[in-house]
C-alpha cells in the first residue's frame, strides 16, 4: 500500500511537468516564428523559384515555359560569363595578399612600441567605412588627373605621364583588387591580432633559451598556433570577395570592356540591364553552387587544420 501511494505522489509532479515543458516549447517556437518566417520568405523560396527559373525562358514580356538545359547550355557558350568567372577566381586568389599583409601588420603593433593603440586604430579605420564611400576614395586616389597616385608618382619621376589606372585592360583589375585589400585589411589584422594574444608567452621565452632566432619562433611557434585564425580570414576573406559587388560597380562598373567583370556584376547586368531574368536565374545558380563548394572546402580545410594544431 506505502509502495503504490509513493509512485502515486511521484507520479504527480511528471504530469505536472509535462504541460510546463509543452508550454515552454510552445512559447520557444513562438519566438522563432517571426524569424524562421522571414527566412523561408526571403532566403528559402526565392533560392527554389531562382532554381525553377533557371530551367525556364521567361521574361517580363512573354509567359513563362519550360525550356531546360538551354540557359546553361548559352553559358558554356558565353564568352563574357567565361571572363567574368575568371576575373571573379583572380579576385578570391587576391585574399591571401592582404592577410600575409595584414600578419605583418599584426606582428608589428602587438610588439612594445610607442604609439601601437593609435595605430591599430589607423589600421582598422578601412574596415567600419561604407563600400560605397571606399571606392569613392579609391576612385579618386586612381584617377588620372587629379589622383594622388599618379601625383606622387610624377613628383618622383617614376611615370612621364599619368597611368589612366581604372580605363586601362591592364591595372584596372589591380586597382579594384588593391582597393578591397585595403578594406579588409583591419579585420584581418584584429583576427591576427588576437590569436597573437591568445599564444602564451612561455612558448617564446622558451624557445628562445633553446636558442631559436625570431624566424625560427615565428615558424615554429606563431604560425602553427595561429591557423585557425589564418583559416578564418581566408574564409572570410573568399566569401567577401565573391560578393564585392558595390565596390566593383562604383569605381570601374565591370569595366573598361569586361576587365573587372566579376559574376555578381554580370548578374546584375544580365537581370536589370538586358532583362534576362531566366538567364541570370541560371548564372546565379553555378555562381551559388561555386559559393557553397569554396566556403565547404575552406571549413573542411581549417577544420583538419585546427585539430591537428589542438593534438600537437
């Protein structure tokens, strides 16, 4: 009789339980339903109409039919997205630049020097400013009569005549690729500048009882400890110049010719230019596709590369 009136008793405050866990799933759902909606409204349904779009021939003008692999057929044919797609792979190429110089950077204001705060205030500034307002800046830096570059490079007797930077086949490119560099170059450095800070000191006063010059405790000690944070960058970095779309568009607008037109840039064109909506459906999804495969890639890679530095 004691034993039934004991699971009884027990029994009574897990039913009790139930309708407050029920009621508290309830209110966490809740919560997440305005942002789960938001997500399927405006990432999930137009990624599935993109994708029916792209096996379709439709534009404001006709109805929609279905007309499949003939969007991607055009582009294996399409010498303007072949051009893009490489400019587009020498942008994401480009990152590793300014992360080597945003490790030196790094290196240089995380030692005892007079003045490092300001510094890596200066250094930082790039970052927080607008898009738009960096290749207004660079833009003007680069013009060919009233820039700074090409002024200082007169003054010094390096060029007898002014290099038309963002007309020219040649540098355009390099310039807009120069520009986002010194965009990006605070954020890595404040990534870099942490993991710095996260290595313990001991390792380098030891190493250099051992006997190991600078380069050697660079080698030995700050590049392994500092991967995860190198890995970052670098997937931040690739992802970032994928999409650079407004600093592309403002200072050269893809060109001059298609020198500096990236595959973002030819989606716009391609949709809001010449309205080829099915088309530019069907660019976007090999454009979404590359996305995906390099920032997997990039995670699979520093994934390998921080469990390895974790079991040294």
């Amino acid at each position: 009789m004691a034993s039934s009136s004991a699971a009884v008793s027990a029994a009574a405050p897990a039913s009790r339980r139930a309708p407050k866990r029920a009621g508290g799933a309830l209110l966490v759902w809740c919560f997440l339903a305005p942002s789960l909606a938001i997500f399927l409204l405006y990432r999930i349904i137009p990624l599935f109409w993109n994708i029916g779009l792209s096996f379709s021939s439709w534009s404001p003008l006709r109805a929609m039919r279905w007309a499949g692999l003939d969007q991607y057929e055009d582009m294996v044919h399409d010498e303007v997205f072949w051009q893009s797609l490489w400019n587009t792979l020498i942008f994401i190429a480009s990152a590793p630049i300014g992360i080597a110089i945003a490790l030196g950077l790094a290196l240089l204001v995380s030692a005892e020097i007079r003045g490092r705060d300001v510094y890596r205030t200066i250094i930082f500034v790039s970052y927080p400013l607008m898009t738009v307002a960096v290749a207004i800046i660079w833009r003007w830096l680069f013009d060919e009569r009233v820039g700074l570059i090409n002024y200082v490079a007169r003054s010094l007797h390096l060029v007898d005549q002014p290099i038309s930077f963002l007309n020219s086949f040649v540098w355009a490119l390099p310039s807009v690729i120069v520009a986002n560099i010194w965009q990006m170059l605070g954020f890595y450095m404040i990534i870099l500048l942490t993991g710095l800070q996260n290595i313990p000191p001991n390792l380098y006063e030891a190493a250099a009882i051992d006997g190991a010059n600078a380069w050697r405790r660079f080698k030995r000690i700050t590049l392994p400890l500092l991967k995860p944070s190198l890995f970052l960058c670098i997937v931040i970095g690739m992802l970032n110049s994928f999409t650079s779309f407004d600093l592309v568009y403002v200072m050269t607008g893809g060109g001059p010719g298609r020198a500096t037109e990236l595959l973002v840039t030819y989606i716009y064109k391609l949709g809001f230019s010449q309205t080829r909506f099915d088309y530019a459906a069907a660019v976007t999804v090999v454009f979404f596709v590359l996305l995906v495969s390099i920032a997997w890639t990039a995670n699979r890679l520093s994934g390998g590369e921080a469990g390895a530095v974790e079991r040294d």
